[in-house]
C-alpha cells in the first residue's frame, strides 16, 4: 500500500465477540481504518500504519493484528512447479 499504510487483520478474543463492533470503534479511535467487520469470525479487516500496530494489540478485545498477506497462483497452463 501507499506511503506505508498496511492492510491489517485484527482477530478478536472469544470474550468479546458479541461487542465487536466497540472493538471496532476503539481501534478506529486510535487509528485504524475499519473497512470490514466480520462478526461470524470474530475478524476486523482495516488499515494502519505498521507503527501502531503494537497500540492496537494493546485494545481491550483484541487477540492480535496481522499484516494482511497475499498470495499469489500461477495461471492454470503454466508448468506445474
């Protein structure tokens, strides 16, 4: 992404599940872009800079954050590796 800014997952702990969406407002209030809130997988999909990642796990609810990975496949008829 541009001018550093990471894709994030941010999972969160059993115990509030059923306030995911305070979870959610607390981690946009220190600086995290929600673009998804996934309530059935306990996941909250955004955006941040890598260095407030170690503020965000700091948030009550919150069992980690994760830089988003990508994967990527080869085109159907390429050779098999």
């Amino acid at each position: 992404m541009l001018n550093g800014i990471k894709s994030l997952i941010v999972t969160v702990t059993d115990d509030q599940l059923e306030n995911i969406d305070r979870v959610a407002d607390r981690l946009a209030a220190k600086g995290l872009k929600v673009e998804r809130v996934l309530p059935m997988t306990g996941v909250i999909v955004g955006t941040s800079t890598p260095k407030q990642i170690s503020a965000l796990e700091q948030i009550d609810g919150v069992m980690s954050v994760e830089e988003e990975g990508v994967a990527y496949l080869p085109h159907p008829t390429a050779p098999v590796q």
